[in-house]
C-alpha cells in the first residue's frame, strides 16, 4: 500500500505540472518585484475574411505598486497613478484625463498576482495548446508553448475577433515612468 501511495503522488506531481505552471515558476521571481515589465508584438484579425486590423504592433505594459501602470501599444500610452488615467495618442498629440475603468484595470493586474495566476484553471487541449479561464466565459484564451516550456504565444478569441500576443518577455523594472505627453500636448479632462 505504501508503494501505491508514493506512485499515485508522484503520478499526481507528473499530472499537475504543465507548461503554463513550469514557465510561471520560471518567472516566478520578477513577478513577485513591486515593477516588472512585459513585452509583446500584438496583432489583431477578424475571422471574417482573416483580416489584419492594425498590423503588428509592439507594446509593453509596466506595472507596479498602488495599482500603477504603463501601457503602450504602437502611438498609444495610457498611465495610471491609480486615481485616475491618462492616455495619450502621439499622432494627435492629445492627452485625456479619465476615471478609472476598473474592469479593464482588473485585467490588467491579473498577470501580475502569481498565486492569484497559478490558482487559474488551465487544460491541456487537442490542438496541443492550454486554456486559460481568466475573463469572462465568452473569451477563449490559449496559450501556446514550444520546447523547454517557451510561451510561443497567446491568442484571445471574443467574437470575430482572434488576438495573437507573441514574443513575450518578462522583465523586472527598477522604477515606472507616469509621463506623457509634451508640453505642447493638448489636454482634455473628461472626469
């Protein structure tokens, strides 16, 4: 009986692990540091027709104690003190102060919280890729992994929309930078 009981926990060990849980205790160091940084190449296409709407874009998000974070995607930045939320376009040079909205702010913490993440329910699917149930029951998210546990990529379904989030490095910060803008930069307070 004893025998039994150490294979079925080390069957059980072996069953446990999967790419998404090895490669979070890979990162698991820089996401427990108050700033850490990721970086990314994002693209988004319709399923009709399977056409690109923006191209590749890179971005990072930077986030950090307080609920602060950096956003950035292509001419696009939005900050956070936690209060309230600038974005800024550099293509219209325009600022816009806004509350907060604290749905979209949950989303973007829930990458940061390492227990909070390894308590996600993840399955291994046909296709060889894990689901990841961390929005709502209408967003498909799947994570792809090459060898030696590599997160290849991520792809998002909503609808006819399918997101693909590839090369993904994560990093810590020393610091989090809350400016944008110019002084020329116009500013709309839209509180």
């Amino acid at each position: 009986m004893y025998l039994v009981s150490k294979l079925l926990f080390l069957f059980s060990l072996g069953w446990a692990a999967n790419p998404f849980d090895m490669w979070l205790d890979g990162h698991a160091s820089i996401l427990k540091e108050d700033y850490k940084k990721v970086s990314f190449t994002i693209s988004v296409n319709s399923q009709i027709g399977g056409n690109s709407l923006a191209g590749d874009l890179n971005g990072n998000i930077i986030t950090g104690p307080g609920n602060k974070f950096r956003y950035e995607v292509g001419p696009r930045v939005v900050v956070s003190d936690g209060k309230v939320w600038k974005s800024y376009d550099e293509r219209t040079d325009q600022i816009f102060i806004q509350e907060i909205d604290r749905k979209l702010e949950k989303k973007i913490f829930s990458w940061v919280n390492l227990k909070r993440v390894k308590a996600l329910p993840v399955k291994k699917k046909k296709d060889g890729s894990y689901k990841l149930s961390i929005f709502s029951k209408h967003t498909d998210v799947r994570l792809h992994f090459g060898g030696e546990n590599n997160l290849k990529y991520i792809t998002i379904r909503e609808g006819e929309l399918e997101t693909k989030i590839s090369n993904i490095q994560i990093d810590k910060e020393n610091s989090l930078s809350l400016l944008i803008g110019s002084e020329s930069s116009s500013e709309f307070d839209l509180r």
